[in-house]
C-alpha cells in the first residue's frame, strides 16, 4: 500500500508542478504581458480618436474598417443600428460639426475582448441650429485577425 501510495504521490507532483508553474507567470513573462496590454490600450485609444475625428467630418471609412461585420449599436433614442446602418447616419446625418472629441477614455482588457468608455463632446449645427452635446459611449471590441474589430456600442446622451 505504501508503494502505490508513493507512486501517486510522484504521478501527482509531475503533472501539477507544471500546471502550477503555468499558473504563476514569471517577472519577465508579467512586463511582457503588461507590455503588450500597453500596446492594446494605445490601440484602442487610437481608435476612439479617429472615430471622433471621422464623425466630425462625416466620414464613414474608418467604421468600414473597425466595425465587425456582426456589429450591433444602441442609439441614444435608444434605435438598434447594424455596421450599414451607422455608417449611412454617419455620412448622411446633415450635422455639421465644428468639433468632436473623445476624452475620458477608460480602457479594460480581458484578454482577446476590450470594454473601451469615453465621453463624446460635440458642437455644431443641424439644419442651422447650432448645438451642444455630450455622449457618454461603450464600445466592446474583439481582437482578431483583422485587428480590433468593434460588435457593439452603446450611446447615452447626457443631460444639459
């Protein structure tokens, strides 16, 4: 009985030390990952910047390219709007804006999925009224092969 008990003890020890080492990544392997993390932040905060800056022209290309084909968003009226959808309001909105920007922008990873917050502010004229207006706004992404690639946004318009 004392040998089979030893013998699982050793089968015991070679898988899970391994599986253990597995689980606790070295010093090095943790700054590669907060390395690359780094990287995936600046990324994601790139695009919220050149989609602010396509929607104050009324440009729908970068859309075309980040938005997944499977893309589903949620207008401030509360609208559902797919990839087609939202680059047609994009280009056909009859806003023109003055300015658009993207600031507080929160980022957070979970491994290949991004949750990316940020507040739109935006001034400018529809049908010759001028206007002010603040969005707060969720973008889920996923990254793939094709990069990061956006499925779903949510838009809250802000009071005010």
């Amino acid at each position: 009985m004392r040998k089979s008990s030893s013998l699982v003890f050793g089968i015991l020890v070679f898988v899970l030390v391994p599986c253990s080492r597995a689980q606790n990544p070295t010093a090095a392997e943790l700054r590669e990952i907060a390395a690359e993390n780094e990287v995936k932040r600046e990324e994601l905060a790139n695009l919220e910047t050149e989609m602010a800056r396509a929607l104050q022209w009324n440009t729908g290309a970068i859309f075309r390219r980040v938005y997944g084909e499977d893309f589903v968003g949620v207008l401030p009226s509360g609208q559902l709007v797919d990839k087609a959808g939202w680059i047609s309001s994009v280009e056909h909105s009859g806003i023109r804006y003055s300015s658009f920007i993207a600031t507080d922008v929160r980022i957070r990873i979970f491994q290949d999925t991004a949750v990316v917050t940020c507040l739109w502010s935006s001034r400018g004229t529809l049908d010759g009224h001028p206007f002010s207006r603040q969005l707060r706004v969720t973008h889920v992404y996923v990254y793939g092969q094709r990069g990061w690639q956006a499925v779903a946004s949510q838009e809250t318009l802000l009071p005010g």
